[in-house]
C-alpha cells in the first residue's frame, strides 16, 4: 500500500503565508484552511496514496526541549489570526475523514519518521509532504519526500539527495550537526557554514568519525580547533537534528483510508466557513 503522511504544520505555515488573507462574513480568517484544502487535494492527486495520516505538533514540551533548553527558544509564536484557524481547520479535516496523529513530548517530524519506518518495515511506500527539508533524511528506498516549496513542488528520492547535496540521506543528519540551524536554534561548530559541513561530511562521513580522529583527518588547523571547540555542541546538534521514528502510534496503514461519514456535517462546516468553491 502507499500511504501519504502530511506535515500538518509545515503545509499550514506555507498555506497561511502563501494565500492572501481571506475572511467569512463573520470575521472569521479562512486563508490558511483554503490554501491547506487546495495543497492537500493537489498533493493527493498527484501521489494517489491508499491512506493518509496528517501530523501535527503538540504545545507541550518535546524530549528535545527538556534535552536542550534553548531549542527553538528564538522562534516566535504562531500569528493570531493562523492560531484562530487551527481549530476548525482540524475538525473539518476530520469531518472529511482524515485522521490526525499527535503525541505527547514528540514533534510531528518523529511521526513522520514512525510512519515511514513502520512502512518500510511493512513493506509499504511513504510519502512525506512538506516543506521543511528536515524531513529530507527520511528519504530511502520507500520512502519519498514530496517537498513543497515556492516554485515547484520536488520529489526527493535518494539518488535526488545525492544529486543535490552529494550525500546520502542519513548524512544530512551530520551535516546540519555541525552547520547548526538558526530556525530551531540548533548551535553546531562556531565558524563552520553549510558549505564547510557538507564538505566534512561528504570526505569523512560522520561527526563520531571525525571526532574519534580529529588529530588525524585532513583539514586545516584552523578547521581542526573550530571542531575541537565546538565538539560538545556538534554532538547535541547530532542529537537534535536526527528525527525519532519510534513514537508510540498506531501505524497501521488501513486505519487511515479516508473515509467521508458525514457528507451534510460536512457541507454545512464548509459552507459555514464559506469556502464555497471547495464544497
């Protein structure tokens, strides 16, 4: 079976940011759950999954959070008028059959990567849509990252990882280890940019291989003293960046066909939000 797992934040932010504000009669803002409606259908007709789970994240704390205390701590909260879209957004994709997946102390990029585990374990294809490239090393042989992005959406499979970043998906992993992230406040190696990261990794493959031969590989000395000082920061920037595909949730593929059972809820729901020309 083919089964679709949604970044519901990620398309949500892309779909609120990406829409000109609309609004109902009554005030309500609808941008986001149009544009979230209009990539979701977009994205099924082009994947024609079997099944479909929709993640999303929790407020409360991660394992990430309690690990680090200043992981995404310079990110700013959700606007207003997307944080009023939220709930109903949610129960319409459930009126439509969808089924939501959060859990507790995980972020919905470790139910991404549980889905595509379980597939691959049960001989199923993932699909993962979003827009966050995070998600990128995921990518194997069953599963795909469908990449939303600004101009064209893009299918990474692994000879695509290795194409444009020339290393394997696991690989990006170290990568962003020692490069850092300034979105989730990843810190990585002082010094060392995208393009230093990914050379050190495309030569020696890992951050526990150049630290267990830090005196020995081939790098410049001042590389080698930017690795040296950064070391405990590179191995926390590991841990954080690596996606968790052990999160306790059901993964059964045929618990998430979509199944509408309420077409008149349903059209009311819509109707009410005025989204007419999805109805």
């Amino acid at each position: 079976m083919r089964m679709l797992v949604i970044d519901g934040n990620s398309i949500v932010n892309r779909a609120y940011y990406g829409i000109r504000q609309l609004t109902t009669k009554d005030g309500q803002v609808t941008n986001a759950i149009y544009g979230f409606l209009t990539m979701l259908t977009k994205i099924k007709n082009e994947e024609n999954p079997d099944a479909v789970a929709i993640a999303f994240d929790l407020k409360a704390p991660t394992f990430r959070h309690k690990a680090y205390a200043g992981y995404k701590a310079t990110r700013k909260g959700m606007p207003e008028d997307l944080a009023s879209q939220m709930k109903p957004l949610k129960e319409l994709l459930q009126l439509l059959g969808y089924t939501l997946v959060t859990c507790e102390g995980y972020e919905a990029d470790d139910i991404l990567g549980t889905f595509a585990k379980a597939c691959e374990k049960n001989g199923n294809e993932c699909v993962i849509a979003t827009g966050d490239r995070d998600s990128l090393q995921l990518v194997s042989d069953t599963t795909t990252v469908h990449l939303c992005t600004n101009k064209q959406d893009i299918s990474y499979t692994p000879a695509k990882i290795l194409e444009d970043y020339g290393v394997t998906p696991k690989q990006l992993i170290e990568i962003k280890a020692i490069q850092g992230d300034s979105s989730d406040n990843i810190p990585g190696v002082a010094g060392i940019g995208p393009k230093g990261a990914g050379d050190l990794i495309s030569r020696f493959g890992s951050v526990d291989y150049i630290y267990s031969h830090i005196d020995e590989i081939d790098v410049k000395d001042g590389i080698r003293n930017k690795l040296k000082n950064s070391e405990e920061n590179a191995k926390l920037s590991r841990m954080l960046g690596e996606i968790f595909c052990e999160v306790p949730i059901n993964t059964n593929v045929e618990d998430y066909k979509v199944e509408l059972k309420d077409p008149e809820e349903c059209a009311r729901f819509m109707a009410q939000l005025e989204l007419f020309s999805l109805c």
